[in-house]
C-alpha cells in the first residue's frame, strides 16, 4: 500500500522541519523548539498558527513549575493527522528522490 502524499502546507521548510522535530516525540517545549530551529517567537508562532489551522499541531499551556510569575509553557504537538500527513510527505519526498527502474 502506498499511501505517499506530497503536502504543500508541510513543505515549507521550516513547517518541515517543525513536523520532522515533533514527529519524533510526543510533546515539545515552544522555547525548545524555537532555540532549537534558531527562530523568532513571531516565526515560530506563524509557522505553528499554518500547521494549527491545518489540524497538524496542537498546543496546550501548562503553569511552569520552575517560576515564580505566571507564565506558562506552551507544549507543542503533532496531532494523529499531523502525523500521517508527515509520514505521508516523506513517502512522497522519497518518491520523487528515488529514481525509477
């Protein structure tokens, strides 16, 4: 079965690259994650915002443990369709990269 779909709102490189980080673990720290790609807030809120829109991402705010004011940690997910959207790109990424016998 092949299930490969090339998906425009992944492909962005830098939404690529947010979906390739949070593919590979349950949960992330906005914080992390922006340190991570070497981004703005504003980037990085931009880009998450596309791929919330799309039902790729969720987020959820939690109290920060370590803080004395009222901030709170953003959590960055891939939902289940955001999760076979990615699997599905890189198939399709594959694809194009493999060459045909």
């Amino acid at each position: 079965m092949n299930d490969a779909r090339f998906d425009e709102t992944i492909h962005a490189p830098l939404r690529l690259r947010i979906c390739g980080l949070l593919r590979q673990v349950d949960s992330l720290d906005f914080a992390v994650l922006r340190d991570t790609l070497e981004v703005s807030d504003a980037t990085l809120s931009k880009h998450v915002k596309t791929l919330t829109v799309a039902g790729y991402v969720s987020s959820r705010k939690t109290a920060s443990a370590g803080r004395g004011d009222a901030r709170r940690v953003m959590w960055l997910s891939l939902t289940r369709d955001g999760q076979a959207a990615f699997d599905a790109h890189v198939r399709a990424l594959q694809e194009i990269a493999s060459p045909r016998r």
